[in-house]
C-alpha cells in the first residue's frame, strides 16, 4: 500500500475536477479516481448555456477538457479507468480505505464526487433493444437517427434538451411527458414547442418499446382515455430521473431514501472524513456551476479537516 493520502477525490466529473483543483494548488498528497475518462455527464452535453463565464454557451466536452487540463497543470494525479469499488474504515479508526481493482489505498480524507446515471424506466423491450434504438444520451447516439423519428421520454431540462439537440438529425422527435405541462426551464420550453420537428405527446406514458433486433415502436397509454396508441419511431431516449452513484459508500455514510448521500452544511457526510460533492450528494441542484462551487466547499473542509487531525493547520504552526 503506498504512503496515506491526504485526500481522495472519487470522480472526475466538474465537482471532481475543482476539488482537484484545489487540493493540487494547495500541495496536498492527492489522487484522482474515475472510472472512464474524466469530465462526467457534461463531457456528453452538447452545449451548456448557462455556465457563467460563457456568452452564447460552450460545448461540454470542452469546458470538462478545460478544466482537467487546469488540474493537470497543477500536477494532480488522475488514474481514469480505476474506479473505487469500496471505501470503509481502516482499523486505526481514522484513515479510510479505497478498494480499487488495482489495489488498495489509504487515506486521511475522501470526496465523493460521482454524480448519477439514467435511471431505467423498466418496461418490456428497453432492456432488451438497448443500444438497437433504446438510449439514454442523445448527443452519444443521436448521429445515428438521421432522418428517422425517434421519442424522447420525459418533461426536464434533459428531456428536453436531448430533444432539440435531436433536431439537427432526426425528420420528427416525439416529447412523451406524462403531464399536461413540462418542468423544464421556460426558455427551453419556448423553443420545443415552437420547433416545426418537435411534438410534444401530451399526458403519455410508455409501456413497452417493441421491435424485432431494433425498435420498431413505441407503445403509450393515454392517461386521459386510458387506451392504448402505437407510435411507429426508430429510437427511443428515456429521461426519467437518475440513480445516484453512491455504491462505493453506501455501507459507510448515510443515504437517503433515493440513495443520495447525506451532507450537513460544510458537505461532511455522516462519516468521519467524508465529504460529498455534486450530483451524487442529497440536496445538490444537479447543476454544473454548483458541482463547481461544492467540489472547492468539499476539498477545503477536507483539508482543513485533515490539517486539524495531523496537527497541521496554519494556526497551530509556529512563528
């Protein structure tokens, strides 16, 4: 096992990322764990308009570039394609222990940084034709529907999102939303519903994708009539809500009903030096600017918190 680590950081998304930040300008003995390549959701959203700093809007993938390239500046260490299996307590009762398939690692202090996924709606043929007209990312796989009618499901900023970045492919993108009106913002409500490619299925839920080795349809209740229609589409997006990715801990801190970790205000989880940062934390916006802002909150208590344990704080120092 090599030396203790000052901190780990679990995630290399946005609130990964600036934690990182932050933990290498301060000279911390820090590791960066992720399991794919670094940036996150972001690194697959098409443009993200509401990121300060940004007039008219940046591309994801490379506001997530820019900021791994800041953290690589700095000389954090980040190991992509290692994700953290397991965090529990070492037996000296302070250090924790990260399980990784590489091995294992000892730290002083960890943040949670690793966000959420599409969660599965789990009705007859969407497991069975994923990746044959099933998708849960439109910018992944939208190159694919040239021409095609697809449908997106969902009412959010995702949902919604997803089915204007579809517009630049697909002939005729279906909203299947459950209500009468869409959560999303207004303003991207505004442009769904004036977009001559986009119509929205008002009070709509889905009850089964159906085709044979890819999708052929989709199948809707109609929650006014309760009777059932068949949508001839190509591809299907779900957007229903995410799972937290909080496996790693979830014998060691408390979890919400929902499966998202606990923090109090400094974004201390119930565990002694754990912290949690972003999408994966109860109470997060799941925005990107606020990943940003709880990533830097996470690190700096954690470091003041590993400073106070070891006796190295500034205020303790002598003269």
């Amino acid at each position: 096992m090599e030396e203790t680590l000052e901190l780990a950081i679990i995630g290399g998304g946005p609130a990964g990322l600036a934690a990182g930040i932050y933990a290498a300008r301060a000279r911390q003995r820090v590791i960066l764990f992720e399991e794919n390549l670094t940036g996150g959701a972001p690194a697959l959203t098409g443009t993200i308009e509401n990121y300060p700093g940004f007039p008219g809007g940046v591309a994801g993938a490379e506001l997530v570039e820019r900021m791994r390239e800041q953290a690589a500046s700095f000389g954090l260490e980040i190991r992509t394609f290692e994700p953290v299996e397991n965090v529990r307590r070492a037996p000296d009762g302070k250090r924790l222990v990260l399980r990784t398939e590489k091995g294992e690692y000892e730290a002083w202090a960890a943040v949670l940084a690793t966000g959420m996924r599409p969660a599965r709606l789990g009705i007859p043929g969407e497991e069975e034709l994923l990746g044959r007209g099933v998708s849960y990312c439109a910018t992944c796989d939208g190159a694919f529907f040239r021409d095609k009618e697809v449908a997106v499901v969902g009412g959010g900023n995702s949902a919604v999102e997803e089915a204007l970045f579809l517009t630049r492919f697909a002939s005729r993108v279906y909203i299947v939303h459950r209500r009468d009106r869409l959560r999303a913002d207004r303003i991207l409500q505004e442009r769904a519903l004036a977009h001559p490619r986009v119509e929205v299925l008002w009070r709509r839920v889905p009850v089964e994708v159906r085709g044979e080795g890819k999708v052929s349809s989709l199948l809707l209740k109609n929650l006014d009539g309760d009777t059932l229609e068949e949508k001839e589409v190509q591809g299907v997006f779900f957007y229903v809500g995410n799972v937290p990715n909080s496996a790693p801990v979830r014998e060691l801190v408390e979890l919400d009903d929902a499966g998202f970790v606990v923090t109090d205000e400094r974004l201390r989880s119930s565990a002694e030096g754990v912290y949690a940062a972003g999408d994966v934390r109860a109470g997060s916006v799941k925005q990107v600017a606020a990943a940003v802002g709880e990533g830097v909150a996470a690190q700096m208590h954690a470091q003041r918190y590993v400073e106070e344990l070891l006796g190295t704080a500034y205020d303790q120092a002598g003269p």
